[in-house]
C-alpha cells in the first residue's frame, strides 16, 4: 500500500500519512505557464495498491482535472489497483436535473473518475447517498456523524439538547446523531425564493429553552444556516451549534457566521480552510484524518469498513 496526495490538501494527507505510518510518494504535480497540468511520480509503484487522496473543492476544476491525471499517471505506471480518497466531492449537488435542458454533473464526474482508471472511491458523507449509484466501481461513503457525537458529548455538558435538521433534506443527517446522542429531533423548513437565497418560514418541533445542535453535510455561503440558527433562536433557543462536515465557505460566508446567532461552528478538514479560519473564534475544525486511514487500513487488509460505524 501507497499513499499520494494531490495539492488540494496536503494537510490533511499529511494527517493520514502520520496515522498509517505511511509516507507519502514521492512526485511532482505543477503547471505549465499556459494552466495545463502536469503529473509525474518519481519512483516505482508497479505492482502496489495506491490510495491518491485528493478534495474536489475550490479549484473544483483544477483538482478535479489533477485527481484525473494523477489516476491516469499511476495506471500508465502499472499500480496493482487505484483508490480515489476524495474527501469532498466536488459538483455532488448537481445530482438530477430540476430544470429541462442541464446536465448532471456528479454522474459525469463519477464516469470521468471511473473512466480515468480508478478502482475504488472513498469519500465523506456524499451530498446524496444514491451517487453511490452512479458509479460502476465500489464506492465507500464515510460519515462524519461519530466524531460530531464524540466532540458535542464532551464539550457541552448541558442534558437539554436537540438536534436541528437545516431542511427537509438533512433530517435523516440530524436524526442519526440524535439517535447516537439520545436526543430529539427538530426540523426547519425552509422556501427558497430564488438560486443562494433562503427565507425560512417554520420551525417543526419545540426548541424553547433548549440548546440546538444544526447538523448539515455542506456550509457554502452560509445562508441557510444563518437562517436557520435565526429562526431557532427567534422560537426561543438558548445556544445555536452547528455542526457540518465539509466547509465550502464561499464568497461572505466566515463574516456571516461572524455576525449570526451561531455560537460555535464545527466543521472538518475535508476542504483545508486553514488559513480562511484561523483568526475566527467561533469556528472549530476537526480532523477526519484517523476515520479516513482507518479506511485505507482496512480496504488494504480487505475487512470491513462499515464496522467503523456499529
């Protein structure tokens, strides 16, 4: 087993490395003057299971075009089997036409990922499970959700918890960490009045004088979320902690945060925000680095990785 990393976060790469005690390959990705890429894997990998980890987040189309060269790069250089680590998978929201006339972008990423060489993808709690689908090749779907329990049971110590689904969508997302926190279940139902606008109208379920834990798997410019946090707060929440697994924070969105009724927002280092979060208080970033390698271990030693979740 060996490990690359693309340049879309080496961090984290660098985390998973430490927990396998594996290091990374040796090579060289860069770019030539006019933008195109450039791929080269500077020692012998023949006959090796490779795991390239690489997040198809901003540059989307950047590290999507170096995650596909890096798979063609290590099937031209005979590796045993190539596995996809992409932690965040960029275009998952573009999964079914809403509208006549546009494309499915996750189902033409998932062929492209396939096509390029891969033999296997893991990532991290999928916008929507049934993408799984769109993929001929095995496909193995982590869930942040244990570390989210883990870190709420140690650092708020109140027993007046509910979990808060953002939408319809997310309920699900939010009743699974209920569940594993022995909490109820509340759901903010939202009306989109155009494309990157939220208005939310109601709230399902009583959250007065209890403290709200937003559990969602994408924060991107922030909107629905502040919202949402708003409208809880509005029905008499005492304390607002939102929990998401991958943090996009596009455009406003860490000045949004700054100025909601948020009290804290965890997320994790699937997308390195390193430098966009550093100076901001009220964000905590959590690493999937020992959840991902444990993975990686166990796909190497070929045993189960849904027990990570029993």
């Amino acid at each position: 087993m060996k490990l690359l990393t693309g340049n879309s976060n080496k961090n984290l790469s660098q985390k998973i490395s430490k927990y396998l005690k594996n290091r990374l390959v040796n090579s060289s990705i860069r770019k030539f003057s006019d933008g195109e890429i450039y791929i080269e894997i500077n020692e012998n990998i023949r006959g090796n299971s490779i795991f390239i980890i690489q997040s198809v987040s901003s540059p989307a189309n950047d590290n999507l075009m170096e995650l596909l060269l890096c798979i063609d790069a290590l099937k031209r250089s005979s590796a045993k089997n190539i596995t996809a680590v992409i932690p965040y998978f960029g275009y998952a929201r573009q999964d079914r036409k809403v509208v006549p006339r546009t494309s499915i972008s996750a189902k033409l990423v998932s062929n492209l990922i396939t096509k390029a060489g891969a033999d296997r993808v893991v990532t991290i709690d999928l916008h929507s499970g049934q993408i799984q689908g769109f993929f001929d090749i095995p496909v193995d779907n982590l869930f942040a959700t244990p570390i989210f329990a883990r870190h709420i049971k140690k650092k708020l110590k109140t027993k007046n918890l509910i979990c808060v689904a953002p939408d319809v969508g997310g309920t699900a997302r939010a009743r699974a960490l209920g569940k594993m926190l022995h909490v109820e279940l509340a759901i903010v139902d939202k009306r989109r009045p155009a494309p990157g606008k939220s208005e939310v109208m109601n709230v399902i379920g009583n959250v007065k004088g209890k403290t709200c834990i937003l559990v969602d798997d994408i924060i991107d410019s922030g909107g629905t979320i502040v919202n949402a946090a708003a409208a809880l707060k509005k029905r008499g929440a005492k304390d607002v902690h939102v929990y998401v697994t991958h943090g996009v924070l596009s455009g406003n969105a860490i000045d949004k945060i700054k100025k909601s009724n948020i009290k804290n927002l965890v997320i994790t280092d699937t997308i390195d925000n390193s430098n966009k979060v550093k100076n901001t208080k009220n964000i905590e970033v959590l690493t999937i680095s020992n959840l991902v390698g444990e993975a990686i271990k166990r796909i190497s030693n070929s045993t189960s990785v849904s027990d990570l979740f029993k």
